[in-house]
C-alpha cells in the first residue's frame, strides 16, 4: 500500500477501507509516513469529509495507537466528561464530586489552557499539593477510593492525536468535522470510560462560532461515540461570555465551591446541574429530571461538597483551602477597571477577557509559558447589568504591574455598552442523546 494513493483517492471524494486509514495512522504515529503526506491527507479530508463509518475507524486507530485504560472493574459506572474548551468554564471541579456522590466513578484527563482558554488541570494544580500525575494503579485506587481520579494527559495516551493535532493546527485543518470528532473521540475512547458527556460551546469565546456548526459536531461524536460502544450526550452550551464570575485558576476554584455548596445561582450553576444531571442519568439509567433532583439534593444537603474535599484530598491537595478559600493563592494587586460610561452593558466578549487574563498571567501565550495560580479576573458586572460612570466593572488580579495597562485595554474592548439590555440568550440550546 502507498500513502500517495491513499491521499489520491481522498483527493478524488472515494471513501478509504478500513485498511488504510489503519496504515495511515499507524505510519504516521510510527514516523514512517512523513509530515507532509498527513497534511495533504487532512486537506483532502478537509474538502472531502469522511462517512460515519470512515469516521468510526479513524477514531478508533487512534484511540488504539497507544495506551487504554481498562476500567471494566468499575461495570457501566464510570463517567468521563469533555469540554470543547471556553473562558471561565469550571464545571469540572462542580460536576465530579456532584456525579460520585450519587454513585458514578469520574475518572478523567483534564488538559491544561493554551491562548484565552483554560484548562481543568491548571485549575487543579492551584490547589497547594494537588498531585495531577498518577501512576495508572494510583489513577484506580484513588477512583476507587473516592469515585473521582483527574489527572493531566499520559505521554502514551493517543500518540497519533498528539501529532496530528499539532499538524492540523498548523496546516488550517482543524474545523474538520472527522477530524476534530476522531481528535476528541479517540482520547475519551483511550481513556476508558463507558458514559461520555460532551459539553458543546459554541460563541465568540469558543472553537465553533454559531450553534449550527457546534451542533453538527455535537451530532457527529454522539453518533461515533456510540458507533465505538459507549453512551455519549452532548450539551450544546454558549460561550459568547465567559461562564461565572471569576476567570484565572485559584479564582475559578474560589467559585466552583461557591457553586458546590449551593451558594450560587447563576448561568455557571444551571451549565454544572445540567451536565450533571446528564452524567447521573447515564450511569443510574435514570430519566435526567428525575437525576436532577438528585443533584440539587447532593448540593443542598453538603454531600457534593464533602465529596468534593475527599477527591482533593486523596490527589495529595490541602483540602482546607476549599473550606477556607482564602487559604488559595492570591494575588498581590488587585485592579479596579473603571467605567467611563453610563448604559446597559449589552455583552463581555469571552475570547477578549479570556486573552486579557492570560495577559495578567493566568494562561500560556504558548505551551512553555508558565502561568501564575493566583492571576485572573473577577467581573462584577455582566451583560443586562446598568452601570453608571465611575462603577467598577472588573477587577484584574496580577503579580505583574507592567501587565495591567494591556490587560485593561483588551477589557476596554470587551464590554460592550446599549441603551437597552441585551435580548436574553439561550444558555443551553440543545441536549442531543
Ligand atoms: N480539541 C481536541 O481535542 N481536538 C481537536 O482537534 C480540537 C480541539
């Protein structure tokens, strides 16, 4: 078999055999195929597209290019979720501890923030002690001690998504529906968990722009996901506006317990019982009203919370810091952005805040970059909100004084001002299953 055939056949829209998409992804994880014929590859996929059952194969070449992760001790329990990634989103640190107090086992790989996204293991790791490196046995034990294991990426998981993401996001073929489906796919196929929530975003603050698009993506991976054996749904969520208040790793934990212990009843509290209720109704095979109730009872009645110090606890974390939050990091200055304004604020672009806070040094221009725990943005007002000249929209945590003017500049950008408020927006546009 020759890999220009297989690029010349794709060229020409025929479908490819099992065979070689196998060959494909094998020599390209291998090093024999080089970079160049994966490009013209994914470009011709591009253009092309590919069948489900195309796309079914691809997805699981890839998830078995390297490591999996066998939970079958744990039987339908285990619950895995993804975030197509977004400014502010904390579920995470919501949803696990809600999910294994009502009996699922929440055994994840978070990945970490690049550009104005963040990452669930940044996020974790701002808790002092906070182990995001386990060996697999510790991965299991601590899972099956505590119903929760979240760890950063493994270096054997998926190998061929690692290349090839790297070589997608150089080669402008990223927004392909297989190709993102199969990235996304394989690594939560890899890591093993037999029910899959996908969280959808679609915005100004996310990868897929409009909900149509996100929408077919989101049909597209339930579909796979199921195809390769696992019950998968997707929430399609908006991210035109960061989700909550608080953007930055230690202040993103600060409000995800505010949320766990039924302190906050906003948009980023309705995304987490949401995606919760569909975890639970997965594993107990339940209708997800009736999961529902059962996750704003975990919630009202503290379980989710003492679930939530157990997990932290048991990965090596000072769960303290979550019955004081104060004890997080914080940072040492603390800037008021000012209005100049009196209006309606009609909406806070999320790519915009996202990349002021990783101007303040809560994200990674790129993946070398360190970032700072304690770094972030609080916003005290939100779209609908009046706000007259004088009032402070936002606060901008930082340890680095030389940063605050570029960071209020891209804030300045963001908040935009009517004179009338903003029609409302669906929060969660669509639950596919
Ligand atoms: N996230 C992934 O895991 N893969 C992609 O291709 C894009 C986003």
């Amino acid at each position: 078999m020759r890999m220009s055939d297989i690029i010349q056949k794709k060229r020409d829209g025929l479908p490819l055999s099992d065979r070689e998409i196998k060959f494909f992804i094998d020599g390209y994880t291998s090093g024999e195929i080089p970079d160049y014929q994966a490009s013209a590859l994914c470009m011709a996929i591009y253009f092309r597209g590919m069948s489900d059952a195309e796309t079914v194969t691809l997805t699981k070449c890839m998830a078995n290019s390297g490591d999996t992760l066998d939970l079958s001790r744990f039987g339908d329990l285990t619950s895995d979720k993804h975030s197509t990634g977004g400014v502010g989103d904390k579920t995470t640190l919501v949803v696990a501890p809600i999910v294994a107090s009502l009996g699922g086992y929440v055994t994840k790989m978070s990945g970490r923030g690049l550009g104005h996204t963040g990452g669930t293991a940044d996020k974790l790791e701002s808790i002092p002690g906070y182990r995001l490196s386990l060996s697999e046995d510790e991965f299991i034990k601590t899972a099956e001690k505590t119903g929760i294991a979240v760890i950063s990426q493994t270096g054997n998981l998926t190998p061929a998504d690692k290349k090839l993401y790297a070589l997608r996001d150089v080669t402008a073929t990223i927004e392909s529906i297989p190709l993102l489906t199969s990235s996304i796919m394989s690594k939560k196929l890899a890591a093993g968990a037999k029910n899959i929530v996908l969280d959808v975003k679609y915005g100004s603050g996310a990868f897929m722009k409009t909900a149509e698009d996100a929408g077919i993506l989101a049909e597209t991976m339930v579909k796979i996901g199921k195809s390769c054996g696992r019950n998968v749904t997707a929430v399609l969520t908006n991210m035109d506006i960061p989700l909550g208040s608080n953007i930055g790793n230690a202040l993103e934990v600060k409000e995800a317990v505010r949320v766990i212990q039924g302190k906050q009843n906003d948009e980023l509290s309705e995304v987490c019982f949401t995606l919760a209720a569909e975890m639970v109704s997965q594993v107990r095979k339940i209708p997800s009203e009736e999961a529902r109730t059962l996750v704003t009872d975990s919630v009202s009645n503290g379980s989710a919370f003492e679930k939530m110090k157990e997990w932290i606890a048991a990965q090596g974390g000072d769960a303290n810091c979550l019955s004081n939050t104060d004890l997080l990091p914080s940072a040492p200055l603390k800037h008021p952005v000012i209005s100049d304004k009196t209006n309606y604020i009609t909406g806070t672009d999320a790519q915009l805040i996202g990349h002021a806070a990783m101007i303040l040094g809560a994200g990674r221009a790129s993946k070398e970059d360190v970032i700072d725990p304690s770094a972030g943005i609080v916003m005290n007002k939100k779209p609908g909100d009046f706000v007259k000249e004088g009032d402070i929209i936002c606060t901008l945590h930082t340890s680095s004084p030389e940063n605050i003017p570029a960071a209020e500049a891209e804030i300045r950008k963001a908040v935009i001002f009517g004179d009338k408020p903003p029609e409302p927006r669906p929060l969660i546009y669509k639950i596919i299953k």
